[in-house]
C-alpha cells in the first residue's frame, strides 16, 4: 500500500463517514417523530391530541413505522460495509471478509436459534369468565 493508495483510502472513508452520519441523523430524527407520536397521540398519552382511530390502528401504524426505520437502518449498515469493502479491501482480503462475516452472521442466527428453541413458546393463561 503506497502513501498516495493510502491516502486516497482515508479520504474515502472520511466521505464515507461523513456521508453515513447525515443518513444516520436522518434516521435518528425519524425515530424522535415516532417516539413523540407514541407519546402524545396513542391511547396511554395525553387525551388532547388523540387521533379518531381505533387504538389498535394507531399502536399497529406506528409498528409499521419503527419497522420501516429499522430496515432503513439495516439497508445504511450494508451500504456502509459494501463501500468500505469495495474501496479500502483489496479483492482477496474483501473475500476473505465477507466469508468471515457471513460465518459470524450464521454463528448469531444459530444462538438466536437456540435461545428461541430453549426458552419455548410463550404461552398466556386465559381466564374463562363464568355467569354467576
């Protein structure tokens, strides 16, 4: 690796960097607007700004909208590794680490696996309501 490759190098991970935090705070500012709504607008927050709908649909609205950030920020992880892998790995080490990295990500699935399997499903006893 010259001085120059070098350099070249950390001026693309600078960008990246940089590039990353502007996506992240977008993200961060979604999750604040999503937070707030759960705050003031569903059925445990204040009355005044409720919204007419169901509480389901409001609890179920706001699921939809931490599961959208979630993925937007899971899609920002990948970007993120792809470019370093592109523009600072060379292609053997890139192989050598994406193989790394699928291994660790199987390894994590296996343990989630086996944590799931090990505790069991959840179950929540129903009472019956009887006439007296």
């Amino acid at each position: 690796l010259s001085l120059s490759d070098s350099a070249g190098i950390e001026r693309a991970l600078s960008q990246l960097i940089h590039e990353v935090r502007i996506e992240e705070a977008v993200l961060d500012e979604e999750m604040a607007e999503i937070q707030a709504t759960c705050i003031l607008n569903l059925p445990f927050g204040p009355m005044k700004n409720r919204p007419n709908l169901p509480a389901l649909a409001c609890v179920h609205s706001e699921f939809r909208k931490i599961h959208r950030v979630i993925t937007k920020a899971q899609n920002l992880r990948f970007k993120a590794l792809e470019l370093v892998v592109k523009k600072v790995l060379s292609q053997t080490d890139a192989a050598e680490f994406l193989v790394a990295f699928v291994g660790i990500q199987e390894s994590i699935h296996q343990f989630a696996t086996h944590q799931k399997l090990r505790k069991g499903l959840v179950s929540v006893p129903v009472k019956s309501q009887t006439s007296s």
